[in-house]
C-alpha cells in the first residue's frame, strides 16, 4: 500500500516507508526476496548476496531475504557507526540464513571489499556471490508501480498532468519515475532533490557531471542520500542521448574513468533534459531540513525524516498551482530520530513493534577490514552450512 496524503495546497506525500524496516527500499526488495527464491528453487541454485551498508539498503536486504530457501545474506556494515535502531534493526534478525558483517573500519572500507571481491571471478562463481544493489533492475522495475498508483490516487482522469519530487542519491527511485514516464504515465515534471551531496543537481541544471572524491562526499542528516556518484544516472543518459549506446558508453568508461568528469552543457540534447523530459532539480542543507520538519510539524501536524524533507523543501521550488505535486517519502521519522529532536526538540513516537529493538539478542560478527579476511568468513559458512 502507498496511500498519498494531502500536505498544503497542492502538495501531497505519498507514503512508501510501511513496510518491516521502514523505507522505501522495502517495496521493491521485498519483491525481490520472493522472485529470488521462486526462481532459484526452480533453477536448483542458490545465491549468496554480499553488500555493504551504511543503514537502509542492508536492512531492506536482509528483512527481504530472512528465511528465504537459497538465499543467504551477507551484509557488510560500518562496525558502531550506523545509528542505536539501524543496528538493532539488522542485528537483531535470528535467521539462519542472515550474517551481519561489522567491519572495524568505515562505509568506505566496506565497499572497497566488496569491489575487491567483484574483481575476484573465481570466488563469485564458486561461492555463488550476487548482489542486490541500486542498479538492480529488478528493483527499478518494482518502483515503477507506485509512481502509477500516486498518479490515480491524485487526480480524477488521465488528462491531468502530475509532478513528483524524489529525494535521490543513487538516481534509482527517479529512473522508475523516468520509465513510468516513458510508459505513458502522464507526469509533467520529474524533480530531484538532493541533500549538500548534489553530484545529480549539477548535472541536472549545467549539464556537468563530476563525481566527487571521498573527502568532498558530506556526511549529512539525510544520510541515505550521501552518495559521490549516481549508479544510475548512465540510464537516462542513454535515453537523452537518442539511446546511443557507443557514445553513452565512452561519456562513462572513458571520460569518467579518465577525468572524472563530463561535460553535456552544450550538447543539443541536453536541452531536452528539461523539456521533453520534464527533469527539474534542487539541493537543501542541514538547515533546510530542519526548517521543513519544523514547518510542516507546526503547520500541518505531519511528521516527516529528513530525506523527505529534502523533498518537500525542493518540490515548493518547483510546485506550480495547476498541477498536482507529489513527494515520495522515503523513510519514516523515527528511523532518523535524532535530527527529528534537534528540529523540534522532542524524539518521534515509536510504532509499538519497534520498543525495546535496542535490547533484543544481536547476532553479527566482528572483523577486520580486511577483503581476504571476508571471503574466508564467507567460505566458511557456504562450505558448512550450519544446519
Ligand atoms: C535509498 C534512499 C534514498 C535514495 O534513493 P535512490 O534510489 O538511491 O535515489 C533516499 N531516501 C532514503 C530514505 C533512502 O533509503
């Protein structure tokens, strides 16, 4: 379910954060999980997913895949950097099939082992290693739906245009809006909101895309949208550039490789970034966020977490009074509870299910940061199931 309510004149929120870990993540992994193990049953396979996380997309992962036959998960997660409930979200799971990795080292480390491990063919085929990251088309296509049951849910017939702004860091739940878009879906303008990381608002009003290196990535209090490069983004330049595969290609193997950088300002086709394809952009700040909880706190007794308060603070940029503007809330407030008390001086209520998280049994083990130390662990468990 992703109900859309009413926030001001105009302006709606669509919810897409009920599901177990409360994130939008969940709509599409927890379709994933069960595609996943219907067709590897039917394939007689199994399939050892190896992430690394920094707090939604581990968790998603893992409430997706907990008791799932042929699936096991091993999940990678900064050693005591993720918040008190992110943690015990994760590590608190009791499946068997569910390994919480703490590596003693930062997000970055993390990934810098699982693309150690992605260079290593043999260990991928031999250990049955996968992913299910944002690139994961899978996922694209399950967050293509909502964005049609949004659209029903705000308007009377199919002449009316609608607008969505989207909190973004990996370009994968705007790329859906795109393709839903391109099905037909009658949206005017598709808005991207990031946080002080604005790696896609830059490209999307000067055509420049630089990724940024590690010391210029900011840590915010809308963290989930922390990214230095957009993994999805190579899809809709595809499709802005006629679908030209070779030069698609060269913009992000060899320019980006090369320099970091590309440059479509000038292109012809960039032009239609705005037009034909309806794209807008904004960034916000600390700031920005905490005045957008307060405000609409203050003014229309609803609670939102900082990533969707990105989103409403860039969709009034851009909201236009004929058209109807939908957010997509991303995550729920108690997710990010601390910035929820540094905005409005109180933590939010928890849902019942989630009291007391903090204190139930952890299951996840500690190791160096350290890629052969990994794939030993990993060796292990696959080699001798522990059951
Ligand atoms: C993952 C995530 C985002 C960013 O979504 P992308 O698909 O990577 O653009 C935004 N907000 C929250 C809460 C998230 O978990």
């Amino acid at each position: 379910m992703a109900p859309v309510r009413p926030l001001e004149a105009g302006v709606y929120v669509q919810e897409l954060s009920n599901g177990p870990t409360l994130a939008f993540k969940d709509m599409a992994m927890q379709l994933l999980g069960n595609l996943l193990e219907y067709e590897l049953a039917r394939r007689h396979e199994e399939l050892n997913i190896l992430g690394a996380t920094s707090g939604d997309t581990g968790s998603a992962a893992e409430y997706a895949m907990r008791g799932k036959k042929g699936v096991r998960v091993f999940m990678m997660s900064p050693h005591g950097r993720m918040s008190a409930f992110q943690q015990a979200q994760m590590f608190s799971l009791q499946d068997d099939n569910i390994h919480n990795i703490a590596i003693e080292g930062v997000f970055d480390d993390c990934q810098d082992i699982l693309k150690a491990v992605s260079r290593d063919p043999e260990f991928k085929r031999r250990f049955k290693i996968g992913a299910v990251n944002s690139i994961n088309w899978g996922r694209l296509v399950a967050q293509v739906v909502y964005y049609f049951y949004g659209y029903f849910q705000v308007t009377e017939d199919s002449s009316t245009h609608v607008d969505f702004t989207v909190p973004s860091g990996n370009f994968g739940n705007i790329c859906a809006g795109h393709v839903a878009r391109m099905m037909g879906l009658p949206i005017a303008r598709l808005v991207i909101a990031t946080n002080e990381n604005d790696v896609l608002d830059e490209f999307f009003r000067t055509g420049v895309y630089r990724v940024r290196g590690r010391a210029d990535t900011h840590e915010t209090s809308s963290p989930s949208m922390d990214i230095s490069k957009a993994s999805n983004l190579e899809r809709f330049v595809f499709d802005m550039l006629g679908r030209d595969a070779v030069r698609t290609r060269s913009l992000f193997d060899d320019q980006l490789r090369e320099r970091g950088s590309f440059d479509l300002g000038g292109d012809p086709a960039f032009v239609e970034v705005a037009t034909r394809f309806g794209f807008r952009s904004g960034s916000s700040t600390h700031a920005d966020r905490l005045a957008t909880i307060r405000d609409t706190w203050r003014r229309h007794d609803t609670l939102i977490d900082p990533h969707t308060a990105d989103g409403v603070k860039v969709a009034r940029m851009h909201a236009v009074p004929e058209t109807p503007m939908v957010v997509l809330e991303t995550a729920l407030p108690i997710k990010f509870a601390g910035t929820i008390k540094e905005a409005l001086g109180r933590e939010p209520d928890r849902p019942q299910r989630f009291i007391g998280i903090e204190d139930l049994p952890k299951r996840f083990k500690v190791l160096p940061a350290d890629a052969q130390t990994v794939k030993n662990y990993v060796a292990e468990i696959v080699l001798v199931p522990a059951e």
